[in-house]
C-alpha cells in the first residue's frame, strides 16, 4: 500500500513538470501495487522492490480504507490530474483501482480523518 502512494507522490511532481508520460508511468505503477495490496491476506509475503522480508499482518484487512480506494479518491478529486484524465492510460489506471476500492467508512466521515 505504502509503496503505490509513494508512486502517487512521484506522480505528483511530474505532472506538475509537465511529463505526461512518466506521469502516465508512475500512476501505472501505484496501481499495479494498489490491486496486488489489495489481493492480499494475512501471512502473504509483501513482495516490492523496495522490501522482500516483511509479511502482511492481520491489521491489513481491518483498515477502513484500501490503498486504491485512497489512491482513486485522490486522484478522482485532484485537479493536478485534469491535464491526462482524458488520456486512455489515465482512464484504465482509474478503472482498474475503482475495480478494487473499497471503504468501510462513508467518504463523508472519511474525510474528517
């Protein structure tokens, strides 16, 4: 999960330098480790290139929001993003996190948080 928001980051400073496609690159990347996040269970091991020793715990599937319903969120409301969102790679990185979001708690309370 921690690893998809640091490619979010990426994102973030590339887009505002106007590189649409290593933007294009990095959210694809978030979202290749937001659908992985989200397809594991306790006991798995957490593979990335940053870590290869840790295991996803019990406390992984009690959050109240995954890493793709964060991540889509962000990026659904951030006007950072309006120069690609009508870009096709832009488009399927959404579908594919909206295809995996899920939110425990309603986004109104969310966001207090």
């Amino acid at each position: 999960g921690d690893v998809a928001k640091a490619y979010r980051f990426m994102a973030t400073y590339l887009i505002a330098q106007g590189k649409t496609e290593e933007t294009l690159d990095a959210l694809e990347k978030m979202c290749d480790h937001a659908v992985a996040a989200e397809a594991a269970k306790p006991g798995d091991p957490f593979t990335s290139p940053f870590t290869n020793c840790l295991v996803y715990g019990e406390e992984w599937s009690n959050k109240h929001i995954n890493t793709a319903y964060f991540c889509y969120y962000k990026m659904k409301h951030q006007s950072r993003y309006d120069a690609i969102r009508e870009e096709p790679r832009f488009q399927a990185i959404m579908e594919r996190l909206r295809e995996v979001a899920k939110c425990i708690t309603p986004v109104k309370d969310w966001k207090k948080q």
